[in-house]
C-alpha cells in the first residue's frame, strides 16, 4: 500500500528479458525513503505490463521512470503510456554511456569540497 503520509510515490526501473528491477520509493516532506526492490525473474511482456499497471494503480504512483534501451522496454512504454498517458512516463536509454568526470586542479588533483546538508 502506499504510504500515508507520502506527498509523492515513484518507480524506477531497468528492464529486461531474464530479469526485471524495480524499485519503488516515497517522497516525504523532502526525503526520499526507499520502500520495495521488487525484482522479475523470465517474464513475458504481458507479465511485466501486468505487474507494472496494479503498483500504478496500487501505490498512486506520481512518475515511473522505464529504461527503453531494448525492445522490451520501449513496448511497455508504449502500452503503459496508452493506458496511463505521457506525463505519468519518464524515458530514459540504460543503455546510453553518460560521461562521468571530476574537477581538477593545475596539479590535476581531484577537487573535492564539503557539502552542507
């Protein structure tokens, strides 16, 4: 069930054919409170549909978040989006290379700096 006092409910996920992650997480009063990992093991693409649609619907989720990096990705975007519409979606490519680097200094340290929290 979705958690009472959660002002937001989203889902993050990395799809695929053998295995499926999902996680689900609340958004209270500013923080981010993990609540389920739930991972699929072989499950077709009505299976994963399926499983997707009732944590929608369940939780009252406010953003899922799908890689559409492979097929099966992209088809359960697209059958989610008929049912719930673009706004609930976020698409993102898992499969993409994101360029990670630091900041340096002349000496080519790492700059590193506190952050006040």
């Amino acid at each position: 069930d979705r958690p009472k006092n959660a002002d937001r409910v989203l889902i993050a996920s990395d799809i695929g054919d053998k295995q499926t992650e999902i996680v689900v997480i609340s958004n209270v009063k500013g923080k981010y409170n993990y609540l389920y990992n739930i991972t699929l093991y072989n499950l077709k693409f009505d299976e994963q549909v399926e499983i997707f649609n009732y944590l929608i619907n369940k939780l009252r989720v406010e953003k899922v978040g799908l890689d559409c990096g492979d097929g099966l990705g992209r088809s359960i975007h697209r059958t989610l989006e008929k049912k719930h519409g673009k706004d609930l979606l976020v698409w993102y490519d898992g499969s993409m290379k994101i360029a990670v680097d630091f900041i340096k200094d002349d000496k080519n340290n790492i700059i590193t700096k506190k952050l006040e929290t």
